[in-house]
C-alpha cells in the first residue's frame, strides 16, 4: 500500500484567477435568449413603443 502524498498549501489566487472563479460561479444567460424581465416592466415597454409607433409590432408585406 502506498504512503499518502504531503498535502501542501495551495497557493494565492491571483486577481485575474479569482475574477474567473466569480464568473463561473453566476449562472451564465443563453447567448441568443434576451434576459426575461418582470411581466409588469414589459407590458410597459409595449405600451411604450405602442405609444410611440402604433402597429409597428405588425408584420408588413
């Protein structure tokens, strides 16, 4: 049977190495998929562009 190997220290984290490790622990967004926000917030943002462009939201041939 085989001795265990000496566990030493690991060493300091360098700025770079911890802001990596920060990243990886947020979860990450779908590239392609447009962060939802709040149904409230939206349904204002569609009164809003509704406001400013009636019937732009419709497709036009």
């Amino acid at each position: 049977m085989k001795a265990p190997g000496i566990k030493l220290p690991a060493p300091a984290l360098t700025s770079d190495q911890r802001a990596a490790l920060e990243r990886a622990k947020r979860p990450r967004l779908h590239p392609y998929r447009v962060h939802q926000a709040s149904g409230n917030a939206q349904r204002e943002a569609a009164e809003r562009r509704e406001r400013i462009a009636p019937g732009q939201h419709r497709m036009v041939r």
